[in-house]
C-alpha cells in the first residue's frame, strides 16, 4: 500500500479547504482558519477487542 489517506476536514474549523503543506510528511495547511497540522499514525493498540459486560456492543 502505497497511497496515504488525505484528510476529508480541519480538525480545528473543520473546512475542507485543506492543501498538502511543505513542512514535511503528513502536514497540511487550512485556507479557512490558516492554520497548519500534522497527522501522524502511531501504531495498532495491543488490547484488541474488549468484551462489554453491560451488556452493549463490543469495542
């Protein structure tokens, strides 16, 4: 897999007005709010799936 994911929305205004920023790997500017972000994926979370004892849906 070599295609990354884009962001859909700003997560601070959450415009879509969003470009590919020149700060590095996974950074992005927002024309609406003119602030920049960077995302970044940690990693998979070793608990997994969890049982709910009330009674709901697994997580």
């Amino acid at each position: 897999m070599s295609e990354r994911a884009a962001p859909f929305y700003c997560p601070y205004c959450g415009d879509e007005d969003l470009r590919p920023s020149e700060q590095g790997h996974g950074a992005w500017e927002c024309a609406a709010c003119n602030r920049a972000f960077q995302l970044k994926f940690l990693g998979l979370l070793t608990r997994g799936l969890q049982h709910n004892d009330a009674g709901g849906e697994e997580i």
